[in-house]
C-alpha cells in the first residue's frame, strides 16, 4: 500500500482534505462563516440544503399520488422536525459516554452527531402522527417522504465531508482520501498495525452519497411511471438503502458500536431483508387483485379531495387579483 508521502502529501493541515490518487487537494475550514458572533458550520448547511430540496420534491410529487399539498406540508414539516431530533437522539443514546455529565453538548449538533436511522425513526413517528391528525392517507405519503429521504441523504452525506468523518479503513484504491483531522483521530484511536494513519481511507460518505443519489434517480422514476401498490417506494428505499448501508457499513471505523456488533449494520440488514420479505407479498397481492386493486391517486376519494383544493386555489387566485 503506498503511504500518503510517497504520493507527495506530507504534514497535511489540520482542515485539509486529499485524494492523492486522484492529485486533488482541498482545504475545507469545517465553518463556513460567522453571522452575530455564531460560526455557522458547512455541515448544518449541507444537512439543510438536503431538507429542502426533499421538501421541494415533495410538494412538486404530491398530487402524482393524489395527496393534497397544502394538508401534506404539515407532515412533512412534523417529519424533518422529527427527523432531526430523532437523529441527535439515537446518537446521544449509543454514544452516551460522551455526553453523560455535560447535558449541555447533547444539543450541539454543528460539528456533526446525527445518526440517520435516528432521522428516519423520528421523521416516520412524527410525521405519521400529523398525517393522521391532518387526513393524510400514509402510505402514499411514504412513497413520496421515502424517496425525498434518498435525495435528503445523498445531499447530506457532504457535510461528513466537510468535518473529515465517516471514513473507513484504509485502502489503495482510486478514491482513497484521507486529511489532517483524519490523521488525528487516527492516531488518537488507532494503533498503526489496525488502522495507520499515513495511509489512504475508504471515503465512505462518498460512497454512500453516490448511493443514495442512485437510488432516489431509480425510485423518482418509479413512483413517475411504474408504482403498483402504495407503500411501493417505502420498500424499496428499504432494500436499496438498506443493502447499500449494510455493505458500506462494513467499511467504516466510526461505527455506533454495541459489544461486537455495528448497531447501522444490523439495523440495514433487518431493513433490507424486511423490505424484501414485503415487496414479495404485497406483489403477490396485487397481481391476484387484478384490476380490484387500485392505487390510492385513482380512487374517487383521492381525486374529488384534488378537485377541491383546485377550486379552491382558482377562488383565492381570484380573489387576490380582484
């Protein structure tokens, strides 16, 4: 394995972020700027920018399977809202050595601590309880939060990138990365002969980022042309994101650990056969259901709930021009 100065990257910087394979060399300061004395940290932007672009493709998605915007909004603000404290929650809770004694730290997230199966459990539970109390069929909606989460993730992943974590073991291959506060944590946790820190890393975000983004390309196209059954997408972010994370998962040096056991990769691997198990049957299903079986964007319900808001919309236009 060729170390990282015989590639010509010596004493790297502590903000400082190489693939030397690839000849590309950045220099990352993890805040992005200070407004009113806060520094305001890249990876709380990235992380946002996901949101809201998840957001935008929502709302644009809603009526394709026969939701009411206006009535979904709530939803999914109740689910990034969910989502967040979810995700801070499921990290605190496996990494409570960390926080115990200082209650303080556990609500600072700039400099990273979020864990997206947090995310995902707190963005279901909150979000599905407004889509209850709002009228909001659920299963639909999934189709439609499951693929915004593909875009969301992919987006966020990128914030890791900023703060120089999730990263794998080390590696020879093309993308291998590696940077100043990598090295550090190496060496700080890591004897040389397990993980040297003079050595590449497995980019583990990126693959991950490159994953996500695949899949939410896959399932945008599904849920546009060939979704069978509402709760379609939801299954299927469960198999493609869970195999993905399972594999990666694998590759990390990060991992929420509980004796033995990486916590993500067990949770990814339930996920994913789960997923598999219910798309097998829900298949079997509808093709014995035969034309019985109809989406919910095709039932009269969902469509009279659509013509409503239409003439709604059309009689606040009006109004606001007169």
């Amino acid at each position: 394995m060729t170390s990282v100065s015989e590639l010509g990257y010596d004493q790297l910087d502590y903000n400082e972020i190489v693939f030397p394979h690839l000849g590309i060399d950045f220099h990352v300061n993890p805040t992005a700027f200070t407004l009113f004395g806060l520094d305001i940290q890249w990876y709380g932007l990235i992380i946002t920018t996901g949101l809201i672009l998840a957001l935008l493709f929502g709302l644009r998605n809603m009526k394709r399977v026969g939701i009411d915007p206006d009535r979904a909004t709530d939803g999914i603000i109740g689910g990034i809202i969910g989502g967040i404290i979810g995700a801070r929650a499921y990290y605190v809770i496996f990494n409570w050595s960390e926080y115990a004694g200082n209650w303080k730290s556990i609500f600072n997230t700039r400099e990273g601590g979020l864990a997206i199966y947090g995310g995902v459990i707190g963005a279901f539970l909150v979000g599905g309880i407004v889509c209850k109390i709002r009228k909001v069929k659920l299963l639909p909606m999934t189709d439609i939060c499951a693929t915004g989460f593909l875009l969301g993730q992919g987006i966020g992943r990128w914030g890791n990138f900023t703060n120089q974590e999730a990263f794998g073991a080390n590696t020879n291959q093309i993308f291998g990365m590696t940077g100043g506060r990598i090295q550090q944590w190496i060496s700080a946790n890591y004897p040389e002969d397990v993980l040297n820190p003079n050595y590449p890393v497995h980019p583990c975000f990126l693959y991950e980022s490159v994953w996500c983004l695949t899949g939410f390309v896959i399932l945008a196209i599904v849920l546009k042309k060939y979704r069978k059954f509402d709760g379609e997408n939801l299954l299927l972010y469960l198999v493609w994101y869970g195999t993905g994370r399972f594999i990666i998962e694998g590759l990390r040096t990060d991992s929420l650990m509980i004796g033995t056991l990486r916590v993500s990769q067990v949770l990814a691997a339930v996920c994913a056969v789960t997923g598999m198990i219910l798309l097998i049957v829900m298949f079997s299903r509808v093709k014995r259901m035969g034309n019985d079986y109809k989406l919910y964007c095709e039932t009269e319900e969902s469509q009279l709930l659509l013509k409503s808001t239409e003439k709604e919309s059309e009689v606040t236009n009006h109004g606001n021009n007169n």
